[in-house]
C-alpha cells in the first residue's frame, strides 16, 4: 500500500479508538465532567497529562526548532519539562487538597473575591483560545499533507472529532482518550527515531545515537558542526543567544507550564493528594521520553536534509521534496540558472513564499516576484516540517510515514480536547454557577457545559480555518500570560496566608499589563524595533513573562502590606492545605 493508503487506515483506527473510548466514559455527572470523578489512577493521569501538555508545538515543531537554532533549543526542553518538576513538588498535591474543579474555582475561593475569578477565568480563556486555534490549525497541516485534502476540510473533520468526545465525555471521555493518544503519539515519534538512529548510527536509542558516531566515522554533531560552517550556517553546538536571554526564556517557559489551567487541572482528577504527586512524577517520565528523544530526532533531520537536498539538482531529488513543495512549506527558487538547489544562510524570499499548488519551475514562476537577490540562498523550508517529512527524507517504508502523521493527530487532538474543557468549565462553573446562577441544577449545569464546548470547537474551528497572523507568535504570550498572572497568585495563595485578595488582584493585573505590553509591542506594534539593543535588560519578549512574574509577586506583597489581611477562616485554611490532615473531593462548593 502506499502513503496515502496507510495513512487512512491508521489514522481511521486510532480515530475510531477515540470515539469507542469517548461512548464507553461518557459523564453522567459534573464530578465526572470536570474532573472525570476524581478516580483516576496516577499511572493513567500521568500519561494523560503527558498528551495533554505535549500538543502539535511538541510533537511537530519543537524538533524542527532546535534542527534549525541547534544549541539555543536546549532552553525550549529545559523549560517545558522543569516547569513539571515546579508542578509536583510546589503545585500538584496541594491543588488537590484544596478539592476544587479549575484554577479560576481555586483563585475565586481562596481570594474571596469574585473579582479574582473573573481575572482568572479571562486569563484561561485567552490563554486556551490561543493554544487551541494552534492545534486546530496543526490538524488541517496534517490532513492537507498525508490525505490529500484542503486544509479546511481537515479542520472540520478534527472539529467534528474533538466536539464527539469532549461534548460527550467530558473530563472522564478526555482522559482516557488522552491515554490512548498518549500511547500513539509516542509511539509515532519513536518508531521512525529508532530506524533512523540505526540508519546513521547503527545504535537503535536515539538517545545515544545523538552522541554517538555515524556509519563511517566521525562524530554526529561534529559532522553537523562542519556541515553548517561549510553552509555559512553558525556551528549546530554553537549558542547565539545572550545567556540572560536564556535565562529568563527557560524560567518563563518553566513557570508558564506550571501555571497553565490546562494542565493544572488534571490534577484535581486523582483520588488522593499523594496521587497527584505521583501523576505528576509519571507525567514527568513520559514527557520526557519524547523530550529526551527530540535532539536526536532534529539532529538525525537536518543531517539527512543537508546530505539529500545541498547541491542536488533539482531533477533528481526524491518524490517527498515534490510532495512537499505542492503545500508551499517548502520552496526553491533557482537564482543562478544550473538547475541545482543551493541551500546557504540567508532567505531565499521576502517572506514565506506564497502557496501557488506548483513545484519546481511553475512555482518558482509563480513565486519569483518574492525571492530576496542579496544572498545566495535558493531554499524555503518550513521548520514545522522536519518531524513529519523526516520518515520521508530517511526513505522509510509508507507505513512509518502514516504513524507519523497518525501521531501529529494525536498530539493536536489531545491537547485541543483538554483546552476546550478549561472554557467550557471556566464558562459553566466560575461564570453561571459561582457569580451568576448559584442555584442552577447539577443537569443544567452539565448541560450549559456541553454547550459552551461546542461553542468553543466552533470558535477554534475558525481560528484554525482563518488564523490570525500571529497565531505562531503568540504561543510566547500564553506563557509569559501564565507565567506572570496564574504561577504567583497560586504559589502565594498556598504558602502565604498573610496574601489577600487586594494584593492577588492588583498582581495579576500589573502582571499581566506588563507582559502583554511588552510582547504586543516588540512582536505586532513595532516589530523592526524586536532586538537585543532595544529590549529591556537584554531580555527578549519570548522571555518577559519571568520578569512580569517577579512584578506581580513585588506588587502583591506591597499591597497585601497595606491592605487588611483575609479573614481567619481564610487563615486556617492556608494553613491545613500545607498539612497532611487528609484530602478533600473536588466539590462544586
């Protein structure tokens, strides 16, 4: 069978494992829906977190980052999975023990202010609505490429996938449907690392394989080294970033995964405060199978893309560079007429070329009015592409190529399912039943929840289909948001007691103004301005969020100072979440 072929019948058995998955753990109850009734086992909340934090940016883009940036990569694995170590031994447990549904449910109660909630439901919104437009984007990537249909259509298609089992399950449908994607995604991403570190190492771990020699001597990455020095590129081990700039992108990056709702809120689904901090633990474990494994996967990519693509006539490159060019994400352009793809630093066009359906001299016709003439470079590629085409460029069979694309689904799909639900619960309980219907019935309740997801798929689904321009860019703004609003209201709320809720409020706002600021400003506002000589301190916007979290933690002790102190009930409370005087069941009170 071929690519295609393979393609439909993998990914039609992991959706239609989803959907089984989805009928068999439909929620009767909002225990259930919010918090899949809070029995679920570590183990299984651990892979579920896993698929619910590792989304399309994980699967599909991160590997394609650091094959392009080499060593200033490192701080996107360094972020993402210590922000995990903050969340089991700082967040995780006493989350739990508070026994509430969401994070908003968390700042509303312990601040006594529905103010506070209100801040905190928009900051979940925003952030889940700029995750999940991502995601739903990433699924039509996926289907135009491997089922050969319009980008669109492959948006409607997840749309009508993720509204199936999140609408009908619920928190309990996308957990254990997560743990299904969790098992795919990994396995897809694996698979093809272990026959491509075998092909160029003839180790079968990826992992050491990275380090390792390739046939016929040398090491890896001293090859890797030499190859880009020869391309006029900056040697792959080499770092370019100032290390303040490192800095503050990788504490950013923690603290922003340590205080997304999304994530947050899995661990109010175990039975017990000590089973959050082992999920946590197990999360941690499967995360970083396929972090640990992305180097290697970058490497291993842009070592066979330089030794295909580099100096090769264009008439004899293989069949996937075609297949490729007919998306527009990738593209050359042959500047000094010899029929060879001169790949050298610089930008090949303008911007990213336009999409015209053509390859090769039609679309080069179609697109040459972009091309940039002050450099050498003839080639345009799409670092999204790296992780997906890589089975290709390696020439491994069709049905290796198929469990990729199966698993970008997976990955797009999991996370996409555990965004929507943050909205929906932001929307059915912090709004309609804590400030608006206190009285509302628990079947109205799970009622008015199904629809707000459905509202919210149809929502992403137009984002997906017409997408801002900024939805890649603004994937720092959700962190430096989550890092400079959620991580110090929560961190305060559990080991200060003395924090009230004036000092909460005017941090999350100052917090949050502050960063969103900086980034609308540097990245939408004025973007020529967007480097090092004019960012504050040295710091990039990608990095801001750590210095607006160390704002709102300034400003929420100087106003809890000159503010009363909360109530003693609250007093107390702070005080038994940080003991072990046993765990309370999520509750709706």
């Amino acid at each position: 069978m071929d690519v295609q072929a393979w393609t439909y019948l993998i990914v039609g058995l992991t959706f239609a494992l989803y959907i089984g998955i989805a009928i068999w753990a439909r929620a009767g109850s909002t225990k259930e829906f919010y918090v899949a009734g809070a029995g679920v086992p570590p183990l299984a909340n651990g892979m579920a977190t896993a698929a619910d934090w590792m989304s399309a940016a994980s699967f599909i883009s991160m590997a394609g980052l650091i094959s392009f940036m080499g060593y200033d990569g490192s701080i996107y694995l360094m972020g993402w999975t210590g922000g995990y170590v903050l969340l089991a031994l700082l967040l995780a447990p006493y989350l739990r023990k508070f026994g509430k549904f969401t994070v908003p449910d968390f700042v509303g109660d312990r601040y006594y202010s529905n103010t506070a909630r209100t801040v905190a439901v928009i900051c979940a919104i925003f952030v889940s609505f700029t995750y999940v437009a991502g995601q739903m984007r990433g699924v039509g990537v996926v289907f135009s490429r491997f089922l050969e249909v319009p980008i669109n259509i492959g948006i409607l298609i997840g749309m009508g996938i993720v509204f199936f089992y999140a609408v009908l399950g619920g928190m309990k449908g996308i957990t254990y449907t997560q743990v299904a994607q969790y098992c795919v995604l990994i396995f897809a991403y694996m698979v093809p690392a272990i026959f491509i570190a075998i092909q160029i190492t003839g180790t079968p771990i990826p992992q050491l394989g990275f380090g390792g020699e390739v046939q016929g001597g040398g090491f890896l990455l001293d090859k890797l080294d030499g190859l880009h020095q020869e391309l006029g590129f900056a040697a792959y081990t080499d770092g370019s970033k100032p290390m303040i700039d490192v800095f503050f992108i990788t504490f950013a990056l923690m603290v922003g995964t340590a205080g997304l709702p999304h994530v947050i809120v899995r661990f109010f689904t175990v039975p017990k405060v000590r089973d959050a901090r082992i999920s946590a633990g197990w999360a941690l474990v499967f995360i970083a199978l396929l972090y640990t494994t992305a180097p290697a996967v970058a490497a291993f990519a842009r070592y066979n893309l330089i030794n295909t693509v580099s100096n090769t006539q264009y008439a004899e490159l293989p069949s996937w560079f075609k297949t490729w060019e007919g998306t527009g994400l990738i593209a050359w352009a042959d500047k000094n007429d010899d029929g060879a793809v001169q790949y050298v630093k610089g930008n090949a066009f303008a911007g990213k070329p336009a999409f015209t359906g053509e390859s090769g001299a039609e679309g080069q016709r179609l697109i040459s009015n972009e091309l940039t003439t002050d450099n050498a470079n003839e080639l345009y590629i799409d670092r999204d592409i790296m992780v997906l085409a890589n089975p290709e460029i390696a020439n491994l069979p069709p049905w290796v190529i198929a469990l990729v694309a199966a698993g970008g689904l997976a990955a797009a799909l999991s996370t996409a399912a555990g965004l929507l639900l943050v909205i929906s619960t932001s929307v059915a309980h912090d709004l309609i039943k804590k400030q608006f219907n206190p009285d509302i019935d628990e079947k109205s309740e799970v009622l008015i929840a199904r629809i707000s997801v459905a509202a919210a798929v149809m929502v992403a689904g137009y984002f997906g289909i017409n997408p801002p321009g900024f939805v890649a860019q603004v994937v720092a703004f959700a962190f430096g948001l989550a890092a400079s609003s959620f991580f110090p209201v929560i961190i305060l709320g559990i080991f200060y007691k003395r924090m009230n809720k004036e000092g909460a409020i005017a941090g999350m706002l100052s917090g949050i103004i502050f960063t969103a600021a900086y980034i609308i400003y540097f990245k939408f506002v004025n973007p020529a301005a967007n480097n090092a000589d004019n960012w504050l301190f040295g710091i990039s916007p990608e990095g801001i969020g750590t210095v607006g979290m160390i704002l709102n933690f300034v400003v929420s002790f100087i106003v809890a100072k000159i503010t009363p102190a909360p109530p003693e009930d609250i007093q107390e409370m702070v005080d038994s979440l940080r003991y072990p005087k046993g765990s309370g069941e999520a509750s709706m009170h």
